[in-house]
C-alpha cells in the first residue's frame, strides 16, 4: 500500500485524503488545529500536528514524512501583504517556511513532491495562458509562490510536479457571494478562470495514478464567460443581490488553458459543476 503524506488538510487537503484512502492509499494528514486530529483520525487519516514556520518546524515532522514515497504540499502563503510590490513586507516568510522543509524532505523516504500552487503567477497576463507561459506574478503571494515552485523544481532529492489551480469553488465556497450587492465592480467583460473542489481532487489523484512528475500543470475548467455574465447568473440562482458591474470595458482578457491536463492525463471536467 503506498503511504502518502499530505500537508495541509484544509479545504482540500481534508476531502483529498479521504478520498485518497477509498482508492486504497494510505494516508498521513497535517493540521495546525490541535482539535482537529480527532477529525483527521476518525477519517481514516493518520493525524500529526504540524507548524510549518518561517524560522522553525514542528518535531513531528519526520514521522509525519515517515515512510511516505509522495509529499503533497497544500499550504496557501497567507502573507498579510498581499498585493504589496515589495517581497521585503513579508520578509519571505513563505519562501522560508518551505526551505526548512526541505532538508526534511531530502533525508525522509518522499521520492516524489506534488506542489499545490496557483495561476496567480501568471499576473494579469492578457490572451491564452499555457504552462510554456513565462510566470509575471503582480502580488506577494504570487511572488513567492513562483520562487517555491522554483526551488522545488530544481532539488535533485526528489520529482516534483507544480500544479496552478485557478480560482477555487466548491459547495461551500463561491466568490459570488463576496460580490453580491456590491457596485461598480471593475473587468465586467473579463473571463473568469474557476475550478472546482471536485475536480482539484480528480485531477491530483490523475497525476498520481499517471505518475506525471517532474510536470506542471494549469487547472482551471475550460469554462470562460465573462465576470458580469456569470456573477451577475450564479448571484440569481443563489437568491443573493445581483453584482453591480462599471460599464468600463477590460483590458485584461486572460484565459488558463488546462488543454495540456485534459491531453496528458486523459481529463474530462466537470462542467456541470460551473
């Protein structure tokens, strides 16, 4: 049985291990939430508390690595500057976070690392985004992401693939509901680049099943109309306060191809989803 430990069970990580272990993996499970081992255990997911920190990590980090030959990283920067344009605000603290893993990583049995990242590295790029395009990120978090992802790639201890999630949704998680009611909402004729909690899912599981390592992939659902167009749909179907859109046109026209994803692993999404 092939152990694989996930750091970070969160939004993701928590539905991805359960469903990891019905297809027969076994699984180690992260959380910074001392209550939140119970959960993790009373799933089926072998809990260990993990604080990954800029200068420091937690003592069971290696029996949390322990016997794995996957690692897959789904830990969001959270850096409180995010838009700044300075990488000096946050001191890089995620950038740091993950160089203190590492030596962890290269002395533990993880063969292959799966690194949860975002297209927030593209920036506001304009036309068809693919994975040959060159990473431009405009906010701190995309900055460091792209410097992570750099580092990773280039360890010779282990393979890793980078995988860019776009824009996530899920039943209990809509950007719609953020924008409701609100006015003058800027880019109405921008196309949205959305992926679902599902398909994130079906999509790591494709990547291990295939062993598509030493890879990076785009991920977003080949499903683009523009923001006013399905904000102001998705606002009426919920019964929430239709978003109000400025007239003023967009000049940002970026679109995620996940073409190479649905070529590679042989992937259909979800669309019904959308």
């Amino acid at each position: 049985m092939t152990q694989i430990s996930i750091l970070g069970c969160g939004w993701l990580g928590f539905p991805l291990a359960k469903t990891l272990i019905e297809k027969g993996f076994s699984i180690n499970g992260s959380t910074t939430t001392q209550d939140k081992l119970s959960i993790l255990e009373d799933a089926g997911i072998h809990s260990f508390l993990v604080a990954l920190e800029s200068e420091s990590i937690s003592d069971a980090i290696e029996t949390f690595l322990d016997k794995s030959e996957i690692l897959i990283i789904d830990i969001p920067p959270k850096l409180r500057a995010a838009n700044s344009t300075s990488s000096s605000t946050n001191e890089m603290v995620f950038v740091n976070k993950i160089k203190n893993l590492i030596p962890f990583i290269e002395k533990s049995t993880i063969k292959k690392v799966l690194f949860v990242s975002s297209t927030s590295v593209y920036g506001d790029e304009n036309g068809l985004i693919t994975e040959e395009t060159i990473p431009n990120p405009d906010t701190e978090s995309g900055k460091q992401l792209t410097i992570v992802e750099k580092i990773l790639q280039e360890n010779e201890h282990f393979e890793t693939t980078i995988l860019r999630f776009s824009g996530l949704i899920g039943e209990d998680r809509h950007p719609v509901k953020f924008l409701a009611g609100k006015e003058n909402l800027e880019n109405p004729d921008a196309p949205v680049n959305l992926i679902h909690q599902q398909d994130c899912i079906a999509i790591i599981e494709a990547i291990i099943k295939k062993a598509k390592w030493n890879e990076v992939f785009n991920a977003a659902a080949p499903f683009h109309p523009s923001r006013a167009e399905y904000y102001t749909q998705k606002a009426k179907e919920r019964g929430l306060e239709v978003p109000v859109f400025s007239n003023i046109k967009s000049n940002i026209k970026k679109v995620i191809s996940s073409s190479k994803i649905e070529k590679d692993l042989n992937y259909q999404f979800h669309l019904e989803l959308y």
